[in-house]
C-alpha cells in the first residue's frame, strides 16, 4: 500500500478533540495516526522510546500521554508485553473501501498481530461489514480455541467426581481456585521475566540484579556527562538510557558506552549520532561488543597500494650514446 495516511477534515470537528484534548493531546493524536510504523489495519507494533524520540518528548512524558488516551480518553490500547498499539477509531476513518487488494493487505496485516484482542478492540468502529467479518473471524477463532482447550482442561482435570451431587456452595470454590491458580501462575511468570534464574520462588526480588541495573544507568550518565554530551540534556539522557531496557543488545550498557565512545571519537556527541550507531548494530544482528569489533574490522576499507609510475620527462629524450664536449670546434 501507498506509504501515507490521510486524515480527515472531519477530524478536526471531533467533540472529543475540540473539547476534550489539549494541544499536546492533539499533536500526539495526529502522530499516532501518520507516524511511518503505522499500518492499514490500525494495529502496529512501536516502543515508547521511539514515540519519544520521534516526537522530542521524554519517555515520562510519552508515558503520561499514552495514559491518558488508554484511560480518559479511551481512543486506544497498548500492549507492553508485544509492544502493539490499537487505535479505537481506524476503521471508522479509513476502512472505507474493500476490493481484493486491500482485503489481501489487511488479510496479512492481522495474521502478524500478536494480541488478538486488540483486534476486537478495533472491529467495533469498523462500518463495513466485509472488513468487519474479516477482523472478527481472527478475534472469534480465538476465543473458540481457548474455549475449547478449556473445556479439554477440565475433562482431563475434574473437579467433582461421579456421581457426587453438585450444589450452587461448590461453585464459588471451583472458580476461586481456578483464579489462585492463575494468580499464581502470573506471579511466577512476572518474577521469570525480572530474573529467569529465579525458579519456584515467589515473593523473592534479585537486590543484586536491581544493583547491576542501577550501576548500568549511573555509569552510562557519567560518561555522558564527563565527556561534553550536555550535562543538563535531561531528555537526551533518558532517551539514551531507554535503550538499557528496551533493545535487543546482549549487553546494553556497555554498547550503549560503545556507541558514546565512537561519537567522541568522530566530535559528533549528539544523541541523534549515538542512537543511529545504536540502530545500524540492531539492524546487522551484532548484540554484544564482541560482534561489533567483528563486524568493525570487516567493515574497515583494504587499502590497495598503488602502483609505481615512472617520472614522465618533459622534451624529448637524450640518446644514451651522446657525449657532450663543451670543448668541440675550439682551436687547440
């Protein structure tokens, strides 16, 4: 599809927007809507430390926007885990037309969506019926499969044995078990992705991984301060310090102090220059400070020698046998 979005006339007439929305509210809005990572479906796949960076907020500042849009205004969803984002209103503004084209486009778009209820969360504003059906047969097969590997879990699971009389007392206690169950399950997920050698042992936190952390962020500000980045750029440091949490590096800070360490070296100490080193290495695979001197050297130009030429003599040539006798044609 064609690489631009189009926003209405009629957005700007939106109750919501006119009365309900402050400027920052409308300028992050209208980002959300046109930002080059959206898609045709209204559902895509961004970070908060981009939305930052595109848009020269601090990432606390995104985060109070994206609040407020989740909860007062309630136009979208997000999804911290697969990092997806949902806008409410897409399908009404812009799911206008079918034809196979952009049901084939729109097709492919929801079968790389990760949490399917974002997916029902942006069917409800959809008019159209062709298009509408097509979201709903991706949110509907979810919920019939999970409806059927429930109903597999309690045949194989029983609650209540044959032939015991079942009353409306036993109810309440299945359901609050079940719900333990998984509170219990979510508490031993949350704490695996805090620390993954953490196993069987709820209610523990790793003082010494939230040290490691803690002394990652201060070493990558002194750096920054000490070597001429801007020590009172708040929002380059918090931008730059996003990357520790939200990057596919091995070892964050010490290729995030990799990346500072070129910039001095090149006089370029901006963030824009740190974050595009940062990028050109998530985008070559190379995630740990091993794997970028590699790449570096590979990368280094072969220098061929040149060859030798001879001095080209101006005039012409003497003829090697010429003997000059500045005595000829004297007399003796």
């Amino acid at each position: 599809m064609a690489k631009y979005r189009m926003v209405r006339t009629e957005f700007w007439k939106n109750p919501i927007l006119s009365e309900a929305m402050t400027p920052e509210d409308k300028y992050f809005y209208l980002y959300l809507l046109t930002n080059p990572y959206t898609t045709q479906i209204g559902i895509y796949k961004i970070t908060k430390r981009q939305m930052a960076f595109d848009l020269g907020y601090s990432i606390e500042s995104v985060q109070s926007l994206m609040e407020r849009f989740i909860q007062h205004h309630k136009l979208i969803r997000y999804n911290p885990e697969t990092r997806e984002l949902a806008i409410k209103n897409w399908g009404k503004d812009n799911l206008h037309k079918g034809g196979k084209p952009i049901i084939d486009c729109i097709l492919s778009e929801l079968r790389e969506v990760e949490d399917l209820s974002l997916i029902q969360f942006v069917a409800e504003s959809i008019h159209k019926q062709e298009i509408h059906d097509l979201y709903e047969s991706f949110y509907k097969r979810e919920e019939i499969l999970s409806d059927k590997n429930h109903r597999v879990e309690e045949e194989n699971h029983p609650t209540i044995t044959a032939g015991e009389e079942v009353s409306d007392d036993t109810l309440p206690i299945r359901s609050t078990i079940r719900g333990q169950k998984e509170n219990e399950k979510e508490k031993e997920k949350q704490q695996q992705v805090f620390n993954p050698n953490i196993e069987k042992n709820p209610g523990k936190v790793d003082l010494n991984r939230v040290d490691e952390k803690s002394a990652d962020v201060q070493e990558v500000i002194e750096f920054w301060d000490n070597n001429g980045f801007g020590f009172s750029n708040m929002n380059g440091k918090q931008q730059l310090l996003g990357w520790l949490d939200d990057s596919s590096f091995l070892q964050p800070k010490d290729v995030i102090l990799k990346a500072m360490e070129i910039a001095c070296a090149n006089n370029k100490r901006r963030l824009n220059y740190v974050v595009g080193i940062l990028k050109n290495w998530e985008n070559e695979s190379v995630l740990t400070v091993e794997e970028i001197d590699f790449y570096q050297e590979n990368q280094k130009p072969v220098h061929q020698s040149r060859p030798t030429t001879k001095p080209v003599s101006s005039g012409r040539a003497i003829p090697g046998e010429f003997i000059l006798d500045l005595t000829a044609g004297e007399e003796l």
